[in-house]
C-alpha cells in the first residue's frame, strides 16, 4: 500500500467505526464484522518475526496478550518499513 498519514488515519476511523467515520459510510456493519474474523487457518508462523500472526479475513493482524507485541492486545492493523503503524481499537 501506498498511502499518506492522513489517508490511513481515515481507513482507520472507518475501521473502527463499523464503517462509517466522520458521518459518512463507506462499508456495511456486517461487512467490518466479517472482515474481523480469524479462523486457526489464520494463525501462521512468521518466520521474519519469529512469532506467530493471526490475520483476519480483510488482511489485518489481530494482537492478543501472547502475542510479541502483547502490549497491543485488542488493536488490529500492522506495521509498516521504516516504523509506520496502522492499528485501531475493536
């Protein structure tokens, strides 16, 4: 992806605001919903990270408390080269 601080902040209002942020809706409830879901066909060892990954099924991570970033625990996103972060609360 190819975007600017503004733009992911934006993605990420719609996120976490079940699709709708800043009075405009983008996606249907169920639709974030869905894309939240995490099956155990998700949850993959990586190996860069030497840690295991849980990405739902709209290609975001999911961090819990055992995961190697457990201070996370509850956001969703990831990170990106040279230290940008894209995550919000569910």
């Amino acid at each position: 992806m190819h975007a600017n601080a503004r733009s992911l902040a934006r993605l990420a209002a719609v996120m976490a605001g079940d699709g709708t942020a800043h009075g405009v809706t983008l996606l249907r409830p169920d639709t974030v919903q869905l894309s939240h879901i995490v099956s155990e066909a998700d949850v993959k060892f990586d190996s860069v990270l030497k840690a295991k990954t849980k990405f739902n099924k709209g290609g975001w991570n999911v961090f819990d408390r055992h995961d190697f970033c457990h201070y996370r625990h509850g956001m969703v996103g990831w990170f990106g080269i040279g230290g940008s972060v894209l995550m919000w609360q569910r």
